[in-house]
C-alpha cells in the first residue's frame, strides 16, 4: 500500500484545513486508515483513526470536538477534517494504514506510512 497524502498549509488560528490522503491497491477498505502528527522537537503523536467501514473511530485527546476523520472506500481516500486551529496543531501531518481491525494508536500498529504534509498554524 502507497499513501500519498495532501492539503496542508498556512492558517491563521482558529481556521480550518481539510488534509487527504489516496492509497493505491484494491484493498482499501480492509484497513483502519490513522492520522499521526509530529511538532518540531517532539515525538510522533496519535491524532485519530478510521476502522476499514467507517463504524470505529477514535480520537486524540487533544484534537476531540475539533478534528473529524472520514473515509471513501470507493476513491481510497481518507480525509482529515480540521477545525477551530491552534499554533499547537502546527506539525508534519502522516496518514497511515493498519491491517489491525482495532487499533489503540499506538505507532506500531501501524504497518504503512505516507511522507507527511506539513500543517502550520499562526497566532
């Protein structure tokens, strides 16, 4: 699985970014499809994930009520819906597909990576 993710850019706090992320192969909809981010000098940080149907979803604590993940299996497509930003979302934004059913968020759960979009907040 190849993932190319897209979309990011500059935005003034409390604006709103919508980040996508096309996968190839024919097997789209058989992965719980993440989102990870990563500040400059910080760790990787779980943001949230999508189950292959759409039925499980979760969340980062730091992104609920702000930020909503959905997918279209038909395009291979999974999308990141950000609203009401803060300097503190600024980061390189990866998506990632898991084969797991369940995922806990954890980086290792995940098996493919895209490159990255850099997402940058202003204040």
């Amino acid at each position: 699985v190849q993932l190319q993710a897209c979309g990011g850019g500059l935005v003034q706090a409390g604006g709103s970014l919508r980040l996508s992320c096309a996968a190839s192969g024919r097997t789209f909809s058989s992965y719980t499809m993440g989102w990870f981010r990563q500040a400059p000098g910080k760790e990787r940080e779980f943001v949230t994930a999508i189950s292959g149907s759409g039925g499980r979803i979760y969340y980062g604590d730091s992104v609920k009520g702000r930020f909503t993940i959905s997918r279209d299996n038909a395009k291979n497509t999974v999308f990141l819906q950000m609203n009401r930003l803060r300097p503190e979302d600024t980061a390189v934004y990866y998506c990632a597909a898991s084969r797991r059913a369940v995922v806990a968020g954890r980086e290792s759960e995940f098996d493919y990576w895209g490159q990255g979009t850099l997402v940058t907040v202003s204040s």
